[in-house]
C-alpha cells in the first residue's frame, strides 16, 4: 500500500484528523482516515496494601472520570499524553502523568510494553509502566480533569472490576495482561528461540 496523497480535514490542542488517499498492491485506490495523536503514557501504580482494609495485599491505584464520547464515568489506570501534542520521552512522560492525575510520585517506573489504541484508525501508541515505591502527594490535574476521582482496590478487586464489566478500558485491561506476564517472568521466552 503506498501513500499518494494526504491532507489534514481537522486539528485541536489534542490530535489532528488526515485524509490519505491510497493505491493498494493491486493497484486500486482508496482513502485512510487517520486520527493522529501523541503517544501517551498508562501506569500501574502498585504497593502493599499495609494499614488498608486489606493489610498485606498489593493494591492498585485507579482513577475514575467521566468519558465525554462514551458518556459515562469509567474507572482505568492513570494514562494521559502531554500537552499540546508534545512528544515526550516515555518516562518523563508516566511520571508526569502519575504526579498529575493521582498525586503520586514513583521510585520505580519499569516500562510494561507497548499498547496499539486502534491501530484501524488511529497512529497513537501507548507504552505502560508499573510504579513502585510510592509516595503521595497533591494531584495536579488539567481542566478537563476537575471531576476525577482516584482509589485504591485490591488486585481481587481489580479482576472482579474486569469480570464484571466495571472496568472496560481497553488499554487498562492490555496493561495488566502485561503485568501479569511480567511478573511470570521469563518462563515462556524459553519458547521463542
């Protein structure tokens, strides 16, 4: 597929909206439409539960806001872009994120992987990050953040969340997928000789 021709048909502070037109292998035409947004940043803040309801058990800090194109309020892991359609490194990037949305500082930041938004329509890219050794602090959030709220669940909690259709963020269930596989380590690279 090879690229002809492209125009951009609409632009904000957030993305910008193109129209391709295309000639694909067989040489036929066509057009992409194609939403281009900065990659963003989506962190997993996790600690040991010490002095909660359930002492011991790690827990996850979520946030909870109102999603504007779907029109309902939706808890997800903290994961922003920055501002302006800068492009930022990954992680200056979770840590700004992190500060702004939970008030939480991070020791630790260990990059996940690596996460596609819908990649049919959209060259975004995401990268995920697991936060550790946390320490609270003032949430500096954006305008369009007034309403958010942030809490802390047990793993338990979190799967129940999923299983239940409580938490359908697609990025925020592909970045605990890659915790998990995380945490298993290295067992299944054996296989990929």
């Amino acid at each position: 597929m090879r690229t002809e021709s492209s125009r951009q048909v609409y632009a904000n502070a957030w993305m910008t909206v193109r129209e391709d037109a295309i000639r694909r292998a067989d040489g036929s035409d066509g057009i992409y439409g194609v939403v281009d947004k900065p990659d963003y940043a989506l962190i997993i803040p996790l600690e040991t539960g010490e002095g909660s309801d359930a002492p011991g058990a790690e827990r996850v800090r979520l946030v909870e806001q109102y999603r504007y194109p779907l029109g309902i309020r939706r808890w997800e892991f903290p994961q922003g872009t920055a501002p302006g359609l800068t492009e930022l490194d990954g992680l200056e990037l979770a840590g700004r994120e992190l500060r702004e949305e939970t008030g939480l500082r991070a020791e630790r930041l260990v990059e996940l992987g690596s996460l596609d938004v819908a990649p049919g329509l959209s060259s975004q890219r995401g990268r995920a990050f697991l936060a550790t050794g946390l320490t609270p602090g003032e949430h500096e959030r954006e305008p369009e953040e007034q309403d958010m709220r942030s809490a802390w669940f047990t793993r338990a909690e979190l799967e129940r969340m999923i299983r239940r259709g409580e938490i359908t963020d697609a990025q925020s269930i592909a970045a605990y997928t890659l915790l998990l596989l995380h945490e298993r380590g290295g067992a299944d690279e054996a296989h990929d000789s």
